[in-house]
C-alpha cells in the first residue's frame, strides 16, 4: 500500500525514438521514482497531466490512467487510515484526525460508500468537538453518498438534537430505524428526542400563560390609569410583583419605608380596595410589637403621616411593563411582546404627561390603595412605596421643610 506522496516531479530520459516517461512522489521522508510508460518522442499529452473527463486516446495513457487512480486511492485509504489513528489518541488529536478524512475525500479517488463512511467519520470528530452545524453537514453528505449509512443517520440526528433542531431529529431517528429497528443508540436518541418536544412543548405553553398574564395586569393597570416606573428598592422586595385574580382586583406587594432611618415594613398582600388606614390600624394595634428602634415611641398610630415622592421618574413603556411583570416567570426571555403600533401608542401618552418638580405629598389614608395609586403625579417605582414619619419626632421638621431625599 502506498503511503502519503506528493508528485515533486515529471522526468523523461530517451533511448532511440522512445521517450521513457517518470513521476517523482514524495512519500513520507523518502522519494520514489516511478515509470509511467515509454513513448514515442512527443507524442500526445501524457496521461498524468489530461484532463479526466476526456477518454485515453491510447492503451499506454489508459494504463497510465489506472495507475494514478490506483495511486489516488491507495492515498485515499491511508488518509482514512491515518484519521483513525489520530481519533484512537484522543481530544488534542481531533483536529488532525477532521484534517486526514479531509485530504481523502479530496482525492475523490474512492466510491460513494468509502466515502460515505469518511463524511460520516468527519462528522463524528466534529460532534465530539461540539461542531454540531459541521457535523449535520458532513453526516447529510454522508447519507446522500449511501441512504443506509445508519452511523451517518444517527450522527445526523444527533446534531440535530443539538441544534436544538427537534422535529428534524424526530424525522433522522425514524428514517434510521425503519432501516435498523433493534439499533439501540438510535431507539434512545429518539426517547430523548420526544422527552425534549414534550419539555419544550409545556414550557410554551407557561411562557403563553405568563405573557397572558402579565399582558392582562398591563391592561388593568392601563384601565385604571396607573403609572409604572423604573422598579426601584428591589433589593428588599425581590420578586415580588402585583398580581390580578379571577375578579379583576389587583393585589399589590407594598413598601413602607421608615424615611427617618430608612427601616422598613412589608405588606405582601395589599388589595387595591383596601384603605390604607386599616392596614395602619393593624400594624400599630397593641398586638404588634413597637419598632426596635422607636426608643422614644414616637411612631404610634395617632403621630405617623404616610407620604408618596410626587414628581419622581418617569413611565416606562408597555413593553418594559410587561418584561418587569414576567421577571422570574417561564416568559422572562421574551422578546418584543407589542406591536409597533400598540408601542407607539403608549409612547405617545407616556410623552404627554405633564412634568412636575419632585415633593413630598400626604396619602389620604381613608382613601383606598386603587385611588392613592391612580394620582396623576405618582410613578410607581415597581411596587408602591410610600414613606412613614412621626408628628412627634425631631426629624419631622426637616422631613417637611423638603430637606430629606431618599439615599
């Protein structure tokens, strides 16, 4: 078998009217010299240079023919061969074993099954370099080369698996084992294969039913005309959003902020109904324990005043709304959820909204969560936040004199 060579040369030497014809081949560190026919002085093109879709115009350059084919295939084969080997030493020889199958399917010296099996060889080092796309390429010109090439299917469908190319890989697992029904590699691919349809299938389904919600409170707060902002404080709230139950009532996740010392209070469930005095009442009824900090019990129910920032920030769009409220859901990667005009739309009367300068303004605690919210000078910062001070305390006076801002 002939190893690696490059033709180096073509030589000629005469003898009488007989031209003596030699190609020069490099293989490995050696040089082997080869007679390639004797002919006639100036006779036709030789063999070794014609192009070879034209026929042999004689018996000598039809020999000549054959034996470079068989040298090209002896090449072929030892390419292979080689790849092989650099597969068998592992990962750091990966690239040259895809090198090897490379330089013997460019020969183009072997059948279509041969070379079927080096396509699928490829494809196979490409998969374990995670070259998936390449691998799918080389495993599709595998199949096409020879239909029961098995390995090229299932490396096929494999790389589909990858790509994340479900329904193809459905189809390549199928086609392999109507041809192989007990092939066991393929039978578990196409287990796999399912399981992820089936995965994929109901995280669409949450992904709808997340967008579906957080596009229906979008609505209600629209409805109501409440303004979002930039979500602020969400080191103390983490997650948590409004919610809309079944009756169309928004329940709010609520911040109180102790402006003083910049302590807090949370109330997880505040339905938009509910008057903010009842929730005062309970936080300082007798039963709640006083403020740890609080040492002069200045914060009691009949000294504290409830403020909101007027003036601060700006409404964020539809869009940002939405992706806000699907944080944390299955639909948190979703992109654009509103069309351009629905966009442009609420963009239009974002920019209407007249600008006011930044105060401190009282909450009417005998009106309800809904009514304080919908005040046309409140952007809520993500979650309603409102700040708490006491009548009786010593901060008081320059709380009011608007000498205090949030850090």
């Amino acid at each position: 078998m002939f190893m690696r060579g490059w033709i180096l040369d073509f030589l000629s030497a005469s003898s009488k009217s007989i031209l003596w014809s030699f190609v020069v081949i490099r293989i490995g560190d050696q040089l082997l010299c080869l007679c390639v026919g004797g002919k006639r002085k100036w006779n036709n093109t030789m063999a070794l240079f014609m192009d070879t879709a034209s026929d042999p115009l004689t018996e000598s350059e039809r020999a000549d023919i054959v034996a470079i084919a068989a040298i090209k295939e002896s090449a072929a084969i030892e390419f292979k061969e080689q790849g092989n080997r650099y597969v068998k030493m592992g990962k750091k020889h990966y690239s040259d074993a895809i090198d090897h199958y490379t330089k013997a399917i460019d020969q183009k010296a072997l059948g279509d099954l041969e070379t079927s099996v080096l396509f699928a060889n490829r494809a196979q080092v490409n998969l374990m370099l995670g070259n998936y796309r390449r691998a799918l390429e080389d495993a599709k010109e595998a199949i096409n080369l020879c239909r029961t090439n098995t390995k090229a299917i299932y490396r096929a469908a494999k790389a589909c698996f990858y790509l994340n190319l479900l329904s193809e890989a459905l189809s390549f697992c199928k086609i392999g084992l109507e041809q192989s029904p007990y092939n066991g590699d393929l039978g578990k691919l196409e287990t796999q294969v399912n399981s992820r349809i089936r995965e994929d299938q109901n995280r669409m389904v949450l992904v709808s039913d997340a967008v579906s919600s957080a596009k229906c409170l979008v609505s209600a707060l629209e409805n109501r005309e409440i303004k979002l902002g930039k979500a602020l404080y969400q080191e103390l709230t983490s997650l948590r959003k409004p919610t809309l139950d079944k009756n169309n009532v928004i329940h709010w996740p609520v911040l109180l902020l102790y402006a003083e010392v910049m302590s807090t209070d949370f109330i997880e469930d505040f339905c938009e109904t509910d008057l903010l005095s009842e929730h005062l009442d309970m936080m300082y009824s007798e039963s709640c324990e006083p403020l740890h900090w609080d040492k002069d019990s200045n914060y009691n129910r009949n000294a504290v005043e409830v403020y909101y920032q007027a003036g601060s920030g700006k409404p964020v769009s539809r869009n940002e709304v939405v992706h806000y409220f699907l944080e944390g859901t299955p639909g948190a990667h979703e992109e654009s959820i509103y069309d351009e005009n629905e966009q442009l739309e609420n963009h239009t009367r974002n920019n209407n909204l007249i600008k006011r300068s930044k105060k401190w303004m009282k909450v009417n605690e005998k009106k309800s969560l809904a009514e304080i919210l919908r005040q046309e000078d409140y952007i809520i910062p993500g979650i309603p936040a409102f700040y708490i001070v006491s009548k009786t305390s010593a901060f008081y006076k320059e709380f009011k004199a608007g000498k205090w801002n949030p850090p």
